[in-house]
C-alpha cells in the first residue's frame, strides 16, 4: 500500500474514486419530478406533464452528465424513474399506496390472513420452459417469505386487520406525502400499480419478526462478510493479476500458494465475486441497525423501520433450483428493478407480444440489463486513478457484465423447454434426480460467473479497487504479526 497522502477534497473524490455531482443541473431533474407529480390531472393533462417536464429532465441530466465527464449511478436510476413515472406508467390514475387502515389487534395469524394475500411462488422461468409475467423483472416471493407468514403467525405479531389502498389524493398537503413516499420506494413496496403480478403480493412480509431478530442477522452478516473482505484481500495481496493491467487473469497463480493447482481464472472470478457479495449482501445490513434502534425509541414509525421491510436477498436455493435466472431474478437484491424493467414492458406491450412467451421474456430481460449496464457505468470517475486505458473502456466493461446475462438466462429458458417437451418434468422434482439437477445448475452458474465475472474484475483493477485494503482492522494481518491496522495512510485534508 502506498504512503502517499490521500486528499479528501470534493474535486478529488469525484474525479477519481466516484463520480458525483459537479453543477446545480444534477439537482433540478428531482424537483421538477416532485412537481410534476403535485400537479393533479385535473390542472395540466399527461401530454402537457411530459411535454412540460420531460424536455427539462432529459436537458438538465445531459448537462450534469457534462459537466460531470460522464454519467453516475443517481442520475441515470433517476431519469429512467421519470421516464417511468411520467412517461411510461400513470400514478395520478393506477398507483394507490397501501397503508394501514383502522382496527390493528394483537394476534398476527388472523390479521395477517385478513389484511394480506401471501404468493406461493412461480419462478422467473420455470421448470418446464414456462414463463411467468410476474417474474420477468419483478420481486419473487421466496421460501423465506412463506416461512415469514409461519414464524409472524406463531410469534403472535401485531398486524392491521384491514389494509387501505390510498389513490392520489386530491388534496395538496396529502399529495406531498404521498409523491414523497412514492419517490423514495424504489422496489415500489406497499404500492399497487395496477399490475396484478405486483399488486397482488402488496403488502409484502417482512423479513423479521422482530427488532431482535433484525439486530442479531446484521452482526452475523457483518461479521461473515468482514471475514470474507479481509481473507479476500489477503490473497490479493499475493496475486499481481489484481493490480497488474499487464497480467493476464488466465496467468498462471503466484507460487507458492495452496491454491495454484486451482484453474486460475475460476479461483480469480470467485475473489471477485466473493467481494461484491461481501460488500452488498452482508454490509447492508449493519447501518440499517440506526433506524430499528430508533424505532425501538418511539422516533419512527413502524414503515421507516428496516425491520419491518420485506428481504433484500432470497434463498441461495433459487440459483441451484433456477441457475443464472434463480440468481438475478430471486437471490439478488431488486433495488432497480422497476426503473430498469419498465421500459423493457412497455417496448414489450407496444410490440403486442404475449404474456407467457419466451419472446417477450427475451425483450424485456434484454431492455432491463442493457438499462442496469447502463446504470451501472455510473461507478467509473471520469479521471481513474490507476488507469491504463480510457474510462469509457472501463464503463464498457462494467456495462458488459450485465449485457451478457440475459444470453446465460435465455438459454437456460431453452434447455428448460427442451427438457419440458422431452422427458417427464416430475422426475427431476424430488430425490436424487432433484439433487442432481441442483448440482447441474450449480456447476453451470460457477461456470457462467467465471466468464463473466472476469469483466468486472478487469475494471475493479483499472479503477484500483484491489490496492486497497477494504476493512481497516485486519485479522488476517494481525495473527500473521503484520499489525492489525490496515489503514495505515494518513489522510490530509490539503489540495
């Protein structure tokens, strides 16, 4: 690690570790958004809102992204919400937001089967080649889920007893709230938007009966995925591949190493992947502990409380039971799944194509991971400080890590009819046939990942994630006597 001085200025941080807001254009496209959906029907008509509205968004974001040297993952997640909102769906007509009505009771199990209606779960494709609407690039229900509705029901929750739907309100001080709630439910939770594959799981289950049970998965979480960061940065310390541009990921593996009989472009894949699990997955959970403590105080009210949302993750089960499509339309987290699915539907419904068909399972997978590629450039700064190549190159290739996926999710589809028209679906379902299967798709997603996720790694070098320690006190360092601090760099405030 270097000794170098690392200035904390706003011009640094933004031109060389990420990209951010460089002009007061980043910021009008959310008001305008606010405004735009104040504004009732009744007073300016949907082509007057897009007319009106749309043309400034689109403007202002493009002279952001100028100034900027290039886009960042806020400003684009936030243009496909306008496009959503104003241009492609209708909220003032088909968004109602359910909210608690009257007469909450102690004793979950009744109220919960009074006020809401549990999915039982079809997935993104099924078995059999079959292709759910619901699951092209919505939230799935998960088994978890199912096992929530058993563990409320037993531990007695309080629920309401009935459930109210509130259309736009017709009044400008509801409206704020309403429009804010709206603009900040980006998985669109405890929203009806007149999709029945969505609306109907509304309200969704949380994934914690409790603040307790809340508290104890986020230090777990935590501490599984800081063990995983530190042991990952351990053996990227010795490899060259991760801070080398000159080293090739099927170079063979630093010697000596118990790992170098490993193929060394799977063992690099699986770091990478094991990082970004890390970060996200097991991370997340930690700062949420501030709001559940201050619920527990009687300062939030019990929607704020992250304890009470439905689960970011799924069951690891979805990827042996579904493969690549168990992954990203179940396990993974699905915080931009309808700002980047909404067009892909609405380029699907101008096309007239069929619910169920694999075609406008294609169409709309496509449309949402070539907009999530999209999003996603938004990491690179426009000035990488490690850099050998063009920042655009580096944003093709975090791009491409999502645009490749739905070739992986497709052809799964095709293996799943093939197998559907061919040989008796029942067979695979139970026994060591279903065992099988499971082992099948989980080889199969190792195999797809360590191909794909190669892109990612190629970009995390260039953008020098790997040079970097990622947790400041080390484990690993310190048993092995090499100091416990790993951030030893002293940080100045100076140009």
């Amino acid at each position: 690690m270097s000794n170098t001085p690392i200035p904390l200025t706003y011009h640094y941080l933004t031109h060389h570790i990420i990209p951010g807001p460089q002009s007061v254009s980043y910021f009008i496209p959310l008001v305008l958004l606010h405004i735009a959906i104040l504004i009732p029907r009744s007073s300016l008509p949907q082509w007057q809102s897009i007319s009106l509205f749309m043309p400034v968004i689109v403007g202002c974001t493009a002279h952001a992204w100028w100034e900027m040297g290039g886009v960042d993952v806020i400003s684009v997640d936030r243009l496909l919400w306008a496009l959503l909102l104003l241009v492609l769906r209708d909220p003032w007509k088909d968004f109602r937001r359910v909210i608690r009505g009257g007469g909450d009771v102690k004793g979950g199990g009744n109220a919960n089967k009074a006020g809401m209606e549990i999915r039982t779960g079809v997935p993104a494709a099924a078995d059999g080649g079959g292709v759910s609407e619901q699951t092209t690039a919505l939230i799935q229900p998960t088994n978890h889920e199912v096992d929530r509705k058993a563990d409320l029901d037993s531990n007695k929750a309080d629920w309401s007893v009935r459930m109210e739907d509130q259309p736009y309100p017709a009044t400008l001080y509801s409206r704020l709230s309403w429009v804010a709630v709206l603009l900040i439910s980006i998985r669109l939770t405890n929203w009806k938007i007149n999709t029945p594959s969505h609306d109907r799981s509304q309200p969704r289950l949380p994934a914690f009966h409790s603040r307790t049970a809340f508290a104890k998965h986020a230090v777990l979480s935590f501490i599984r995925g800081y063990i995983i960061l530190d042991l990952t940065r351990a053996y990227i310390s010795h490899d060259p591949y991760f801070t080398d541009p000159t080293v090739s990921i099927r170079s063979p593996l630093p010697s000596p190493t118990s790992l170098q009989l490993a193929p060394p472009q799977l063992l690099r894949s699986l770091v990478v992947g094991a990082q970004a699990w890390a970060l996200l997955s097991q991370m997340f959970y930690l700062p949420c502990l501030l709001p559940v403590g201050l619920h527990a105080l009687g300062w939030l009210p019990d929607e704020w409380s992250p304890h009470n949302w439905p689960p970011y993750f799924g069951s690891p089960r979805a990827i042996f039971s579904q493969g690549v499509r168990g992954f990203w339309g179940q396990y993974w987290h699905q915080t931009m799944r309808w700002s980047v699915s909404g067009p892909g539907y609405a380029l699907a419904n101008m096309m007239r194509l069929g619910s169920g068909s694999m075609l406008r399972y294609a169409v709309i997978s496509a449309v949402a991971f070539g907009l999530s590629g999209v999003v996603h450039m938004g990491l690179v700064p426009p000035e990488p400080l490690h850099a050998t190549v063009n920042p655009n190159t580096i944003r093709l290739c975090v791009a491409a890590f999502f645009w490749v996926q739905p070739l992986a999710m497709f052809g799964e589809l095709l293996v799943a009819r093939i197998f559907a028209r061919t040989t008796d679906l029942q067979y695979w379902q139970h026994g060591p046939a279903l065992r099988l299967r499971m082992l099948a798709n989980g080889v199969w997603v190792i195999a797809w990942f360590t191909l794909a996720l190669s892109l990612l790694g190629e970009a995390g070098r260039q953008l020098g994630y790997w040079r970097v320690w990622p947790v400041p006190v080390s484990v690993w360092q310190g048993v092995r006597g090499a100091g416990w601090v790993a951030w030893p760099v002293p940080l100045s405030h100076g140009k």
